[in-house]
C-alpha cells in the first residue's frame, strides 16, 4: 500500500466503460470495444461515445494507466520521467523483481499501441492512452541496465483532465489487491452522485465481464462487500432486487465538472458558457461560478 495519499484522474466515460475491463486476455489478444452511449448508466444530459481498438485492457491497465496521470499531475508536463519502482510502487505492488518490471513494461506497450475514440459534449478525442514510451540505459560497469522511464502524454488527451473526471483516490483504490471487478466498481461507483440502479446484464457489458449471470451476481456482491468494508469504505448499502437490477449508495468522492450545460441555463438567457467575457453583468458571474464548479458527489 502506498505510503502517502495519491491521487489521479480518470475521464467519467471511461471509468464507466469497458475499455478497461475485468477480464484476464489471452497473450497477444486484441479486443474491438464500441459503445455508443456509455450515459445510459450515467447522465442523460452527457451522451457519451466510446470506441476503442487495440489490446486487452483490464484494471492492471487501469491502475498502470492512473498512476501514469497521478505523475503527470504532479510534474506537470507532457513528457513525465519516472523510474519503473516507482509506477510499481503506486499500483500498489510491494515487489519490484525483474518479472514485475518485465510485465510493467508489456502492459505500457498495451497502452502504447491501442487506438481509443473518446465523444462526449464537451470532448472529442482520438488518440492512444499514452503517446510514448522511452526506457533508458545505463552502464553500470560492464553491464547495462534499465533507468528511468519517459512517458509522453498527447497535449490533447491533457485536456480530458479538465472537465467531466473523477479525482480518483488511488491509494484507496490499489488497496482492494487483485479483485478486477472491486477494482472496476471502485471507479463505475465514485464516478456518480447518486448511482442509478442498474440492471445486472447491462453491468456486466459495461465491464466486459466474462462470467455467467449466475456467477457475475455472486462476484458483484462479494466485491461490493470490499467495497463496505471501513478499509474502503466507498459503499455504505446495496441490494439486488429479483429482476437483478442492483442498487447502491456510497460515501462522498470528488468529480469535476464544469457544466456549460447548468451555466447557460444559470444566465437566464441560454448564453453559452464559453460566451465572451465582454458580457458582463450579474449573469455572468454566475455563468462563471458554475464553469468553475467542482463537484463533491
């Protein structure tokens, strides 16, 4: 477990998708994901468009991919250097052998080589995860090893981290251990103010679950019992109706939003939100307000 409180951010749509998902792939395999609106769990307001190419992602991605945004926070800038301990060390893993940092360096080549598509209505990306990946050498006498990693970050995927994200707590997170689908609910849960009830095949899909209904029910409840647990405590309730629709409520967590939806509508004149600032006037200052929102849900 780390040692201090780390943060990173996560863009809602994903966190709510199966782009990073909760199945274990086969070497090599490479998955197709298209969801046309990963709102319908989510906010109605939001319609939200998710593809993705490339392959298999699963929570170690997840968490891989997080601790990568966790260090760009921090360093600000596009390009982060950190060492391959150190990503180990905030995904939660105490060993740091060669076999760890050979499949550290495997899933960075994952995240490299997939092709994601990214809609909502205030974003519109196309792109990788993370743009580049350079491992350097270092001589130590006569043998040569592996230094620091360099992760570059395309400047326009930056932008997702502004608005529509979960402030995630990744210290919380990386303490669930192994459970993909804790891991996976962790985030689909804390993304929400209020989670809709949602029904247990439409969960599944969302987390590219490949269990039978029967045992993806069993495993829902025993990852929401982690999640109740006062180590985590994200839950504070759920139950499973006899349509299988699950309900939950949960405990505060951060999300940004700056809403140009609720701030043309707190101008009283449909103005935009991105309206100039030669307006000026009362209205205006509470369109800024809501820009500037952020959210505790």
């Amino acid at each position: 477990m780390c040692k201090e409180d780390i943060y990173s951010k996560i863009p809602l749509g994903l966190a709510r998708s199966a782009l990073f998902g909760t199945s274990m792939a086969a070497k090599s395999e490479r998955v197709e994901i298209h969801l046309e609106d990963t709102s319908l769990a989510v906010q109605k307001l939001r319609a939200t468009k998710v593809s993705y190419t490339g392959p298999v992602l699963n929570q170690h991605h997840s968490l891989l991919w997080q601790s990568i945004i966790s260090a760009y926070i921090e360093q600000k800038t596009d390009s982060i250097e950190i060492s391959g301990n150190e990503l180990l060390r905030r995904m939660g893993n105490k060993s740091t052998c060669s076999q760890m940092h050979s499949r550290l360096i495997k899933m960075l080549r994952d995240l490299r080589s997939g092709e994601i598509s990214y809609q909502t209505a205030t974003h519109d990306y196309m792109g990788g995860l993370v743009s580049g990946v350079k491992i350097a050498r270092v001589n130590v006498g006569t043998r040569v090893r592996k230094g620091n990693i360099t992760i570059t970050i395309n400047n326009e995927l930056s932008k997702l981290f502004d608005d529509e994200v979960l402030v995630n707590d990744l210290t919380r997170k990386v303490a669930l251990g192994n459970n993909q689908l804790a891991l996976w609910l962790h985030d689909f849960i804390a993304t929400h103010k209020v989670v809709p009830p949602i029904s247990l095949l439409e969960l599944k899909r969302l987390a590219r679950s490949g269990f039978e209904l029967k045992k993806f029910k069993f495993e829902v409840k025993k990852a929401l019992v982690v999640l109740s647990s006062p180590e985590c405590g994200l839950v504070t309730g759920f139950s499973i109706n006899k349509h299988n629709v699950l309900s939950v409520s949960k405990n505060r967590t951060n999300v940004v939003i700056l809403d140009q939806f609720r701030a043309a509508k707190a101008s009283g004149d449909g103005m935009d939100a991105s309206a100039s600032s030669e307006n000026k006037g009362p209205a205006l200052a509470r369109q800024q307000r809501a820009m500037r929102a952020k959210v505790a849900l």
